[in-house]
C-alpha cells in the first residue's frame, strides 16, 4: 500500500488539556509524528524509523501523556512552593 503523502490529524482532551496529533507519512512506508498540548510543542523522542501508522500514533499518544504527567508534576510543585 503507497503510503507517501499520507497525512492524519486527531485533536482530543486529556486531563483538562487540548491536544492535537499528526502523523504523516513524506516517504512510502514510513511514519513520522508530532503533538501539541494546549499549543505548546511536545518533545519528540527518536525511535529509528516508524513502519506503522499505529505504531506512530501510540508513540505519540505516549508523548503526550508524557507531557501532560511533566506538566502535573511541575504544576504541583510551584502550588507546594508559592505556599
């Protein structure tokens, strides 16, 4: 299956966050992924190359939660200190 120009975007809530999901597909059989949260970029960890439209989707949904954990975490951490 040609998959060179292959492009999906998914926006969704998760934990009182916006995020948006895209994968896309610049060469035939491989994927590469990129995510917001709340407009801000997620950092994107290097896996090798992608075969997988699915793989590339739950590697970025795992950024995301990711993210969103870091987020939390930094979140309560600044509550804890300006009390």
């Amino acid at each position: 299956m040609k998959t060179e120009g292959f492009r999906h975007t998914m926006q969704d809530a998760m934990g009182g966050h916006t995020y948006v999901v895209i994968i896309t597909s610049p060469a035939d059989e491989v994927f590469h992924y990129s995510a917001t949260v709340d407009g801000v970029d997620v950092e994107v960890r290097e896996r090798g190359v992608i075969r997988n439209k699915g793989d590339a989707m739950q590697l970025a949904l795992a950024a995301v939660e990711r993210h969103i954990a870091d987020l939390s975490h930094k979140i309560a951490r600044e509550s804890t200190t300006a009390s």
